[in-house]
C-alpha cells in the first residue's frame, strides 16, 4: 500500500499572498505542491503558463506536480519540464498521441501521469499502464469553480487499481476532496489527494491540521 500524500492546490489558495501560503505549507510538512496550467481552450479557464510555474519552483522546496488541462500538451510539455515540474500529467482526452508524450516526460526524468475525466473509463490505459507512474482521477469536471463532487469516483478508483495490477503507479484523486473522502478512497487503493478549496477555504490552521491527522 502507497504511502498517503496531500498536495495542496495553488489555485484555490491566496494569488495576492501566494508567497505566504507557500511557506505556510512548508513549515506544515507538505511535500508536494499541485499546480493547474489551463489554456482557456481544453478548459475554460486559464490559469499558470511556465514562467509561473518556473518562479514559483525557485520559491519553494516542495516538488511540484503539473496537472495540464491544456489541449495538444506535446506542443508545451518541454517548457514545463524546463520550469521545474517534477509530475506531469496530461489528460488522455487532449491529444491523439497520450503514449507519446508519456514517453517524452519520462525520458526527461519527470514523473508522468495521465488524466482521465469524470466520463472517461480507466479501460483506456489498457495497453499505456506499464509507462505511467501514476493516474489522475477527476472527481468533478475540470476547468471550473465550485463543481460537485461525483460520488461514482469510488467505483472508478476499484476499477483503476484491478488495470493497475501489481504495477507500480499510484491513483491520484483531484477534486473537492475532503478528509473523509481521501480516507474513504485510500482505503480502495488511492494514495495522492488534490486538496483546494476544502484547505484554503476557511481557516487554513484548522483545516490543515485535520489532513495531517490522516497522515498519522
């Protein structure tokens, strides 16, 4: 069993004090930092290009992990390599040629993953899960604020972890994940949670202190 990592989300944090929430994090022992580069094309929004990320790598000792909703990813993926990204995943839905570009992170050193949205079945992965080292499962529509939560996730990550086998890659679960939800989903194979606005939202102290009781 994969040992269980929260990722704090750059997006859903403070952008006007980002440099602030970042060491907050640090002196609370997180390692990992999420960070969503959007195009305004694959997704509505757009948020983070390289340079961002790049800037915010060289301010921080937490390794980042890039989660691309952008379509066509292998027309950027050398830029966010170069800025630092120490994960990459790229949605299965955003480009003809996912096995590919899987293969040009990973020959850069860099942890790649694939993205499945909420509609798309881990089925997909079938002749892809030995390249991966992890998979990102949306459990809202990306892209945009305030979603639901999409309960089926569950089943969705028992089905994932049958395709992953014995392999060694982890499931990583992105959207309104709460403490109870990531016990609940680790407890079936889950091991990395994307945590947004349950975090920030609120009192941050407070918040962080019942995610770390889970790392207990």
């Amino acid at each position: 069993m994969n040992m269980i990592k929260i990722i704090p989300s750059v997006f859903n944090a403070d952008l006007l004090n980002l440099r602030d929430d970042i060491v907050f994090l640090e002196k609370n022992h997180m390692d990992i930092l999420h960070i969503d580069m959007m195009d305004g094309n694959y997704v509505p929004n757009i948020a983070f290009g390289p340079d961002q990320i790049k800037r915010i790598k060289e301010n921080t000792s937490m390794k980042i992990d890039v989660h691309l909703m952008v379509a066509r990813p292998e027309k950027i993926i050398d830029r966010v390599i170069d800025a630092g990204a120490d994960f990459i995943s790229i949605h299965y839905e955003s480009t003809l040629h996912a096995h590919e570009v899987v293969k040009n992170i990973k020959n850069k050193g860099v942890r790649a993953g694939i993205a499945l949205n909420p509609a798309t079945p881990p089925a997909v992965l079938k002749y892809m899960i030995e390249d991966i080292d992890f998979v990102l499962l949306m459990s809202i529509n990306p892209g945009h604020w305030n979603q639901q939560f999409i309960d089926n996730i569950y089943g969705k990550i028992k089905e994932t972890k049958e395709l992953i086998d014995n392999r060694m890659v982890e499931i990583e679960i992105d959207g309104r994940m709460d403490p109870n939800r990531i016990k609940k989903a680790s407890n079936i194979g889950a091991s990395m949670f994307v945590v947004g606005s349950y975090l920030f939202d609120g009192d941050k102290k407070e918040n962080i202190l019942k995610l770390q009781k889970i790392l207990k």
